[in-house]
C-alpha cells in the first residue's frame, strides 16, 4: 500500500478522467491521498473530493502565489473547515521566492496567519518551500513550536533536511528525486530518518521518471516509491508500508 501525501486532483486536467484517476491509483496500491488546497476555492474543492471519495482527505489554506487575494474571513473560514472530519491538514502554505506571486511581506505575513489557524485548530501543516529555505526556516522555528507537519517537495540541503527532523517535521519527496538534475536530492532522501519520510506527486506536475512529460497522478507514487526503496537498499514494500503509516501518524488517520 502507498499514500500519495500531495495531490491538487481538483486541477482542471483532471475534470475529463478523475474517475479513471481514482481507480488506477487504488488498483496501483494507493489507499490515501491528501489533496492539498492551493486557494479558497480549491480549498473547498478539496473538501468536495474528500466527501466523495473514501481514500481523498483534505488540506485547506492558501499557497503563497494566492495570498496576495486573501480577503478578511478567509483565515476564520479555514479555521472552520477545520471541523470537517476529513480535513486533515492546513496547506498548502508558505514562501516562493522563485515567482514572487505575492510581494514577500504578504507572503511572510500570510503564513504566519495560517500557522496561527492551525496552532489554534491542532492541525499539522503542509509547507511549500521554493528558494525560500533561509526565511521558511526561521519563520517555523519561530511561529511553529510544537506544531508539525511536512516539507512538501523538500528541495533544501542536507543540513536543511537534518534540521526539519529535529523540530519534528517529515520531509517529502516526489517527481523531482527521480530526475537526471535532481543533484543531492537523492542522497537526502536517502539519508533522512525511515519514520520522517513521505512520499507525494504534486499531480499534475512533477511526473517521475520514467513517466515525465505525461500528466502526473497518484498511481504514479509507486515510480517515487521504487526509486527510493533503491536508493536505500529497501525492499519496496517496506518502503512504502513504512511511508503509509508516517502519512496516517501525521495527519492523524486510522
Ligand atoms: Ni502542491
């Protein structure tokens, strides 16, 4: 069994086939997949997959590209989605210095809002970090005492990896481990701690090897999952029972 720890299967490329979607990843192992909000409404998008679908749970709140729309209420309304029995998570949120969407102060100023709705929720959070390691560090470790979560798409170094562990949150890797200019990545997810591991897409983007240039979809966590298990010298299903039971520890299913 595998979980699929990422997922936007609210995207438009999956309006035509999401039932196909749906199967292959369950008919590939896949038994879990958080779908991960990116925006209001794709936060409620979420939820409405989750209410559909048995293995879809849902994580709410606004990815740094949106939060320059984010209006009053719409910290209250995630907070409120919250009670949802499978809203599991707030995310995704955090800093992306490499479009600078949004200006970086409402960047800062929205994440720590959103550290405070699931501080107040007792919810873990899923963090987009992209060329943003130096300032996403220093914001969690200052705003997140005692809360957890998981660097989605972990792209930091080493020593970046070594001390998300030690403030108690999971690293996750997906598509990008698998490419020819993935550099030290590899070595990393090797490297990091069995029970801080997860796995992800990210679909539609970041399709792995040996898949890349096809749209990205749950199924395709297995890719992700071989590629690691070989990287540590596993046995694929250790891997992925190991990388199951994280994603449920984490997000709090049973
Ligand atoms: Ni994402």
């Amino acid at each position: 069994m595998l979980f699929d720890s990422h997922a936007h299967l609210d995207n438009v490329r999956f309006n035509d086939d999401l039932e196909e979607v749906i199967k292959r990843a369950r008919e590939n192992g896949v038994t879990g997949i958080i779908n991960a909000g990116a925006c209001m409404e794709s936060s409620a998008a979420s939820i409405r997959l989750a209410e559909q679908y048995d293995s879809i749970y849902a994580a709410v709140g606004v990815h740094p590209h949106d939060v320059k729309d984010i209006k009053p209420g719409d910290y209250d309304q995630l907070a409120e989605w919250t009670k949802h029995p499978k809203v599991v998570a707030i995310g995704e949120i955090g800093l992306d210095y490499y479009y600078n969407h949004s200006p970086k102060e409402v960047q800062h100023q929205a994440l720590i809002a959103q550290i405070d709705v699931a501080r107040q929720t007792g919810m873990p959070i899923i963090i987009h970090d992209r060329d943003a390691h130096g300032d996403v560090l220093q914001i969690i470790k200052k705003e997140a005492k005692g809360l957890t979560g998981v660097f989605h798409c972990f792209s930091g170094s080493m020593e970046m990896m070594r001390e998300v562990v030690a403030m108690g949150f999971y690293a996750a890797f997906g598509g990008s481990v698998t490419f020819k200019n993935a550099a030290k990545l590899p070595a990393i997810a090797a490297a990091v701690p069995l029970e801080r591991l997860l796995l992800e897409t990210d679909c539609p983007y970041l399709t792995p090897e040996p898949k890349r240039g096809r749209r990205n979809e749950p199924a395709h966590v297995k890719y992700v999952a071989e590629y690691i298990a070989k990287l540590r010298n596993m046995e694929f299903t250790a891997l992925a029972e190991a990388t199951t039971d994280n994603a449920k520890r984490l997000f709090g299913i049973d």
